[in-house]
C-alpha cells in the first residue's frame, strides 16, 4: 500500500526529502543546547569566568537560531510535500472517477466518494506531514537525547531507560485501543455525508414532504455516533498525559535526588544535571510524539485503502485494440441482448431482445414502469455493456467503436437529466463546444425551447442554476432535447423527455424533428400512446422481454396490452397512467 502511495508524491519528492533532514537538524541543535548550558554553568558560573559565559552564550544563541531556521524549512516543506501529495491523490482519483463507467458509479455511493475525495485525503495529508517530520526527528531526538546522557553518567541515565521502557509498553497499549475506534471514526463519515448530501440535494422534497424533523433526526444520529466514537478513543488518550507527568516528575526527582548525592560526591557537576534533566523533557517528549505518529498511521489506513479503491477501480468500460471512429449511419440490431446489472443477480433485466432497425426510422417505446424501457435504450451508447448477445449500430459492435466516437453520434436524453450551472448557451454548448450562437438558437426552435428562453431577462445568456433549479420541468426537458440535438446525431433517443411537456407543444416537437433531422433515428420511449403512435414502428416492452412490435394500427389489432393502454388514454383524459389502467 505504501509503494502505490508513494508514486503520488511525484513532483514534491525534494520536499519530502528536505522535510526529515531538516527536523533532524532541527534536533540536533537542540541536543546541543543543554550541553552548552551545563558548561555555563560549570566553566563561568563556578569558574567566574565571565568571557566564557558570553562566548558560550553567543554560540548558543547562533545554534538555537539555526535550529529555529532548520525548524522553519522542515515546516514549510512538510506543509509543502503533503499538501501537495494530497493534490496528487485528489487529481489522480478526480481523474479516474471521469472515467468510471456507470456500472462503476453504481458500485461507489456519491456521498462516499465526497468523503473519500475530502476527509479520508486530508486525513492522509496530516498523517503524511505528521510522519514527515516526526517520525525521523522523534526518534533521532529520542537516540540522541538518550546517548547524550549515557555519555554524562551512565548510571543516571539508566533511570531514563527504565522510565522509557514503562511509558512505551503503556503508550503502546493505549494507543493501540484508541486507533481502533479512530478508524471506526473514518467509516461512519459517509454516513453522516450522505445524510448531508442528500438532504441538501434533495432539500425541496424535503420540505414538500414535511420531513425536516426526520432528516434532523437522522443527521443527528449520524453525528452522535461519530461523536460517541471520538469520546472513546479520546478517553484512553487522556490517560496519556497524567501518565507521561507522573513519569517526567518521577524522573526529575529520580534524577535530582540522585544527582544531587553525585554532586556532593563530587561524580556530577551541577551543569550536568541540569542537561541531564532538560534531556529527561526531551526524551519523554518524543515519545510522546512517536505514540502520536503511530496513531496517524493508523487512523490513515483505513482512508488509504478508500482512496486506493477509486484510483484503482478499473473503468468497466474499454476502448478495444484499434477502434472505429466513425459511426457510419444509424442502424440498430439487438441480436439476443441480456442484461442484468449485477452479475449476481438472479434473472437479468432485459431478456433475450431481438430487434433490427433501420438508419433514420423513429420508434416508440411503451411498456410500464420497471418493464425495462430506459435499460433497453441505455445499451445503445454504451453507458452499461450487454451481458449476452450482441448489439450492434452502423452495422458494427458497439464494443468496436471507440466509447467518445459512439457517444458523440448516439444522443441520449437520459430519463433523469440535469442541466449545469451556466448561461443557457453554455448549457447547449455540451452538445457542440464549437456551435454557433445561430446553431443554439435553431436546436431549442426544434426542441420548443426558444418560446420561453426569449422571455427570460437575458435570453440565451440567462443563467440556469445548478441542476436546472430555476427553470420548470417541462422547460429543463426542452433545454435538455436541444442540448442533444447540438450533437447532430445519427441516433437520437428520448427516455421520457416530453413527460412534463403539454401534449401540443410534445405534438410540435415531434413533428419539427421529423421534418428536419429524418435521416437520424429516433427512439422515444413515452407513457402517452400520443407521443408514438406516429412513428414508424413501436416497441412495447413487458418485463424485460419484447411483448410487440409494429405499427400503431397493426398493434391496435395484434397486441393486447397497446389496445388496452390506447382505450384507456383515449377513453378518459390524455394523461391516462399506463399501469393505473393495465
Ligand atoms: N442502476 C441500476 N442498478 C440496478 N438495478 C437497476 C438500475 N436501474 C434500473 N434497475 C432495475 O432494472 C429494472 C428496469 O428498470 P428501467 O429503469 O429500465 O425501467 P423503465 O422501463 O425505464 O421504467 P420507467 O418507466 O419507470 O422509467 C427495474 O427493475 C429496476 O429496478
Ligand atoms: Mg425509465
């Protein structure tokens, strides 16, 4: 896991290095520090020496002014090398996500990749800092500190290792207990995430439904179980601190007790004993440190292994070897296409679907809810691959085409559209980057669209909020057809797209498409039998499987659930449910 991490700290390796060498710099002056200090003390205090006590004190102050530099640049890279191994990791995930098929998005939940993009990186990018700089300076402060005192008086010293050894078993113990709970910490964010995240999605529903005190209630939970989880790991960790105090008094007055009958016996000056106990903070200290390393670590695990998930999740969909770029017209042939979404699942979703149609020829789509219609359509530019069978458009295999090619002739407007934050024109330009303001203005007459955008205060340049929130339904529908006639497609297919549109104005579109695009074929799947019954062939969909095919009249005639659907739309209102009346 390490290795693959480390490949993503790319540009910033000199920081990295920089960093560790620094703080043991930083160290390394520090130690000296006392040492210079007892000389002080035993050469020009006891010795009167004043000249030595400047000389001595200067060079001490040069010496804590370069540990004071060497401590900046260790700061600044550390800050420097993880924020920018946190980019890293955040860019190689953003741009693997881009990539992902939407079989691959079925297997992430959004909320859990918000969480896997902000707090699982930041969590690796402190751990990153942490161990940078002191998983080299703890332990080089701990040696250091520790050979220093052995040098002024072994015997002394032994209390350190006697003390160090106590504390260390302790730290080890209670640090151990408390990183199970901090990874638990990590997986309950998404929780608390998709609470937020779908709540704030989703915040009109919320509020048509009335449900502000259930979502409260669910967030609440979810907040409580986080902080419930921090209260025990930060219970054991508060044990830490009276016990390293009981461990550092005991030292000093080891030390100071010891010492002093040193002193009298003339086996210890007064000047190393006061770097003997300085060294006693010091020693104590990066242990401490080194317990807090070790907590990092392993809370980061759990998010190094979320991150690795995204980066590492292979597209479900590939290009071939050598695709076709070309789509040359807008055939369709599903050859005995099955489809289930879940490999695991019992009975797949589309069953054995046979079915030819002609480059420019308009078909409808019917059939109830659940009966697979948008699965069917879904196929044709690739957005899931056909788990049997084969489907073929322009006479090739969809699996031949090079993915940007097929997409970038097969139109799609996908049942759940959303618009983009954006001026109307950018909106469109999704379709075409390179259209004309002339081109935008002719798709949406096409779509209908033009009658209401040239009411809005600033037309084409209006700005449409994020998911299309300022506009009405039947209006984003509209934007979303001329957004997909921008493509010039040789397939376009409509999944619902008229659903929220008055019956004259769908009737208007329909007709304007198929006088000016007839060479493109189209595909509407509808509820309203109005919607198709002018095409040239209509499908009806039944469970999975092709119930009918054929003309409006001929359906009229041979298929039971058209005729039952056509006399209840036609005998009552329009606006007849499919399934209310089957
Ligand atoms: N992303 C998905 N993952 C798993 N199962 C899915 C997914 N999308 C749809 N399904 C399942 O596939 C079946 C067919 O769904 P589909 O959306 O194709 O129906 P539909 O005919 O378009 O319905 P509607 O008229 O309501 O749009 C349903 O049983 C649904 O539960
Ligand atoms: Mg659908």
């Amino acid at each position: 896991m390490i290795k693959k991490l480390t490949k993503y700290i790319g540009q910033f390796k000199f920081a990295t290095i920089v960093t560790p060498f620094s703080m043991i710099g930083e160290v390394i002056c520090e130690m000296v520090i006392p040492v210079l200090m007892g000389r002080i003390v035993d050469k020009g205090i006891y010795g009167k020496d004043m000249s030595y006590i400047i000389h001595t004190g200067l060079l001490m102050l040069a010496v804590a002014l370069l540990g004071l530099m060497f401590g900046f640049i260790g700061a600044f890279m550390g800050a420097k090398a993880s924020a920018g191994f946190a980019r890293n990791l955040r860019k190689a995930m953003f741009d693997n996500i881009q990539m992902y098929s939407f079989a691959n998005i079925d297997h992430f939940s959004p909320s859990s990749l918000v969480t896997r993009l902000t707090t699982d990186v930041t969590n690796m990018q402190n751990a990153f800092m942490m161990t940078l700089r002191m998983a080299m300076r703890a332990p080089a402060s701990l040696i250091i500190a520790m050979t220093m005192s052995f040098l002024i008086s072994p015997r002394l010293a032994s209390v350190y290792l006697v003390a160090v050894t106590i504390l260390s078993v302790f730290l080890f113990f209670v640090m151990g207990r408390a990183s199970r709970y901090f990874k638990q910490v990590f997986e309950r964010y998404d929780d608390l995430n998709e609470s937020v995240q779908e709540n704030v999605s989703a915040i009109r529903v919320v509020k048509a439904y009335v449900r502000e005190d259930h979502e409260i209630n669910r967030f609440q939970k979810a907040a409580m179980n986080i902080y419930l989880m921090f209260c025990k790991a930060e219970l054991n960790i508060s044990f830490i601190s009276p016990a390293m105090m009981f461990v550092v008094y005991t030292c000093i007055l080891l030390i100071s007790w010891l010492g002093a009958h040193m002193i009298i016996q003339n086996s210890l000056t007064t000047g190393e004993l006061m770097s003997l106990l300085t060294y006693c903070m010091n020693i104590l200290m990066s242990l401490m440190m080194l317990s807090m390393v070790f907590v990092m670590i392993t809370m980061s695990q759990a998010s190094a292994k979320r991150i690795l998930e995204v980066i590492e999740e292979r597209s479900t969909l590939q290009d071939p070897e050598d695709p076709i770029r070309e789509v040359s017209d807008g055939s369709i042939c599903f050859d005995h296409v099955n489809f289930a979404y879940n490999a695991e699942s019992k009975e797949p979703v589309l069953k054995d679907i046979c079915l030819s149609i002609r480059s420019g020829e308009s078909i409808g789509i019917i059939g109830g809810t659940g009966s697979a219609k948008s699965s069917l359509v879904n196929l044709i530019s690739r957005l899931y691959d056909v788990t049997g069978g084969t489907l073929s458009v322009g006479g090739h295999d969809v699996k031949a085409y090079s993915i940007e090619a097929l997409r970038g002739k097969v139109a799609v407007v996908l049942q759940k559209n959303v618009l983009f934050s954006g001026t109307i024109y950018e909106n469109l330009r999704w379709g075409n980057r390179n259209a004309t303001d002339e081109e935008c203005r002719e798709a949406c007459r096409l779509a209908c669209a033009d009658e209401f955008i040239e009411t809005m205060p600033d037309d084409y340049n209006t700005r449409i909020e994020q998911g299309g929130s300022n506009v009405s339904g039947g209006q984003k529908q509209r934007l979303c057809i001329a957004r997909a006639l921008m493509m010039k497609p040789r397939v376009i297919i409509f999944d619902d797209s008229t659903s929220a549109v008055d019956t004259a104005t769908d009737a208007k579109i329909r007709k304007q498409l198929s006088e000016s695009i007839p060479d493109t074929t189209k595909l509407v799947i509808a509820q309203r039998i109005s919607s198709v019954e002018n095409c040239d062939r209509i499908v009806v969909m039944d469970d999975g499987r092709i119930n009918g095919v054929g003309t409006h009249e001929e359906l009229l005639k041979t298929n039971r659930i058209y005729k039952e659907v056509y006399d209840s739309q036609v005998g009552s209102s329009d606006d007849a449910d499919f399934d209310e009346k089957r």
